[in-house]
C-alpha cells in the first residue's frame, strides 16, 4: 500500500489517522508520508521515495537513523528478555551516566517518555514545596500533562488548541503562564504570587514554537527568582538534554536548575524519558518519600541498552562542534538566499537546533512567532519535500541536525531548501 492508501486506512480506525498529531502534516497540507525504513539521514517511504530527513525523529535520532553501535546493544539486550519488572543492572548504568552528565542531575528516576518526566517533576517540585501554583511560559510544550496544556507549543499550536479541551478550569487556574523574555512580568509575578509558586517550567531554548533564544541574562535572573522564593526551577531539557551540550542546555549556560526532564535522545530510538535533580527533592519521590510515582516498564532494559549505549558515544565523540557546524551550513545558505531574495526570514539557532520563521522581525516570544507567515511555510516545506527534503511538517518545530548527515548529502539539501525559497 502507497501512503495514500495506508493514511486512508489509519483514519478509518485511528483518530486524525495519527497516533501523535503533528504528524498528520496539519500545518503544511497534504497527506503525510509513511515510512518504510530509514537509516543514517535517510528516510525511504512507502511511495518508494529517498527523503533527506531533518526531523530525526524529532530529536532523537543524534546519531542518524538505525546506528550500527545502538541496534548491536539492542539485540545484546535482547538475548536477555524483553521486561523483567524487578530491577536490572543497566538501570544502574544508565542512571551513572545521566548524573555524570547533566549538572543538576544527583538522583535520577526513569519513566518512559517526555510527558511523564514533566508530570512526575511537576508533581515533586508540589509535594517538596507543599505549594500549589506552578508557572509555564506562552508557547513552551511540556508533553500533554493535564496543567501544563495551558497556552502550550507544538502540535497544540500547529492544530489551533494551544488550550486543550479536557482540562478542568480548576486545574489550569493553578498554570500562571508569562511571556517567555519578560522580565518585569516575570518579577511581577514572583511579587505577587512568589510564596505560593511550586515551581517554574520551561524549555530554557523553548523549541516547539519554532526555536526562541533566551535574552541575556533573563534565565540567570529567574534563577535567582527562584532562589529567592523557595521556588523549584524545572528545566524541562526533553529536546535539548544530550543535544546542545553533553549536559544540555544547563550546561551550555551554566545554570544548573533544581530539577530536569529529560526524553528523545536518552532512548537512542526506543521510548525513554527521566527526570533527574538535587538529591534533597528527588528523595521525596516513593518508595523513599511521598509523592507517588511508578512505571510498569520503567527503565526497561532495552531501552536502557539503547540509552546507555547513545550517552556512552556521545562521551566518547563529543560531536557537539560538528554538529554544530553542520546546522551552521544550512542555516547560512538559507540566510544567503533570504538576503538575495529579499524575504523576511528568520533563522534563529542554538548549536544543532535551529528553524525557520516566515517573520520580519526577531522571533523572542510566543506572540512574535504566530505572526509568521505559515502560508509561506508550508509552501516551503512542500518545496523541500518534493525536492527529497523533509523538514518539520510544521511553521512551529525545530530542525534536528544529526552526525549522519554528511557533507554530500547536506550540500544536496541546502541545495533544494535554496531553490524552495527562491521559488516562493
Ligand atoms: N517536553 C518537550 C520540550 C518536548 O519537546 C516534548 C515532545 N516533543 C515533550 C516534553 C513530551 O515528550 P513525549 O512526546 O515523549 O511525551
């Protein structure tokens, strides 16, 4: 069956066809593609299709798809069985890996993805302070967590439900959502509010409203802030954990958070997140504390195989400058051809994250990015699609940059990215 017929399929006994929403291609038209296979930054479709892919799975996929050392500890893994329910050794291993590498990081509880590592954080940073309130910012996605699906990014926003139906109005009149850079709303806030403030959550690069840099010196001010209050700071790192720094982004900045969510690339391709923090809030979580947590297939043993395995070549490689390098090649062509074209575009970019806005002036909130044109977006990434380029199926997303995408390969979608914008 062709995707066509496969997404025809789907729709007639999955909702929206999609067992996650953006990837219905909601933001740019067109009926999604399906994968048949897809190694290093190669994605093959079900039509027959080669795709240079710069989604990575969202994220994942740092090595390139179907890496030869993660499948091995994989199979490795397998010969053992698939889930045991008691613990395992390689729990152990994942978690000396975790907190050698992410500052804040002195406990560390797997769970099994994004969502539950930011419910689970929310949830201590509440029962370690016995404070209710928590504070998230405009356009920040946190998975799809009950309180934090209040002005949320992603495909919340690429679908036009920022606010989820579903969520009692008493549970999100606990969310006080600010705008991300504001420093006086956020002050003003702490004023009023500070001591009954469990905690504040955010992606310290918020990435899911297209990608926002942090102003200067605004995250060290909301540090101190939280500091100040007996506010637990939640850096919510499921998209830049492992990526902008082998300790995320609280390492490339030096601001070490109270607590962590992680996701994405700890599972090396399998489904995996954590949640990881100061010693004095992670022993308030159950058995040794009070604040109920659990997973029936937590730290998995496949999955930690694939982890530990992608943690171990990350410190081995240190790839973060070539990364790095590779996103910076794309980034100026795209840049170059705005300029010669004379198109309003912004690319901002943080190491191997970066993406496009559509948007004459620069993107630093919520607000700025939903005046972007996603008109011109989707054309682009339909461009880019016909051309053998896959980008994110939305205005509103990342690009992901892998070590697998080579120079011939990057030359040949700057190439079609290039001749995408100047067709426009
Ligand atoms: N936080 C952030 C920053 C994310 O980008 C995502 C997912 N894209 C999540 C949390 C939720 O992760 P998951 O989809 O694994 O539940």
């Amino acid at each position: 069956m062709n995707s066509e017929n496969l997404f025809g399929e789907c729709k007639k006994i999955i909702p929206g066809g999609v067992n996650s929403p953006v990837r219905a291609f909601g933001g740019v038209g067109g009926t999604p593609f399906f994968t048949r296979r897809a190694d290093g930054c190669l994605i093959k479709t079900e039509d027959g299709k080669t795709l240079i892919d710069f989604v990575c799975s969202w994220g994942p996929a740092i090595f390139g798809h179907n890496n030869a050392r993660i499948k091995n500890a994989i199979m490795n893994a397998l010969e053992n069985g698939t889930s045991f329910g008691t613990p395992c050794a390689r729990e152990l291993e994942m978690a000396r890996l975790i907190t050698s590498m992410v500052p804040c990081a002195e406990m560390v509880r797997m769970t099994n993805s994004g969502t539950e590592s930011t419910m689970s954080a929310v949830r201590l940073a509440r029962g370690f302070t016995k404070r209710d309130k928590i504070v998230k910012f405009s356009g920040c996605y946190h998975g799809h967590v009950d309180s934090l699906l209040v002005m949320a990014g992603s495909g919340a926003i690429t679908f036009g439900t920022p606010n989820s139906a579903g969520i009692p109005n008493d549970f999100a009149r606990l969310t006080i959502v600010l705008p991300f850079n504001d420093l006086q709303s956020l002050e003003n806030c702490f004023k009023a509010q500070g001591s009954e403030i469990a905690a504040v959550i955010l992606e310290p690069f918020p990435a899911n409203v297209g990608l926002i840099l942090p102003k200067k010196n605004y995250l060290e001010k909301l540090r101190m802030l939280c500091s100040e209050y007996g506010v637990v700071l939640i850096f919510d790192e499921v998209i830049t954990g492992f990526r902008l720094s082998s300790g995320g982004a609280q390492k490339l900045l030096g601001i070490t958070p109270d607590l962590c969510a992680l996701g994405k690339i700890i599972g090396g391709g399998l489904p995996v997140g954590a949640f990881a923090g100061k010693r004095e809030i992670m022993e308030h979580l159950s058995p040794s504390g009070d604040v109920y947590q659990a997973g029936t297939l937590s730290g998995n043993p496949l999955a930690m195989a694939a982890g530990a395995e992608a943690l171990k070549m990350l410190k081995e490689l240190n790839p973060y400058a070539e990364l790095k390098s590779k996103a910076d090649f794309i980034v100026s062509a795209l840049k170059g051809a705005a300029k010669e074209k004379g198109i309003a575009l912004q690319v901002p970019q943080a190491e191997s994250l970066y993406s496009v806005f559509f948007n004459d002036e620069e993107v630093s909130n919520y607000d700025i990015a939903m005046r972007s044109s996603t008109k011109l977006y989707a054309k682009f990434f339909n461009k880019c699609l016909e051309g053998g380029v896959y980008i994110a199926p939305s205005a509103f997303e990342v690009s992901f940059m892998s070590l697998a995408h080579s120079k011939e390969y990057l030359e040949r979608a700057a190439e079609v990215m290039v001749g995408a914008l100047k067709s426009l």
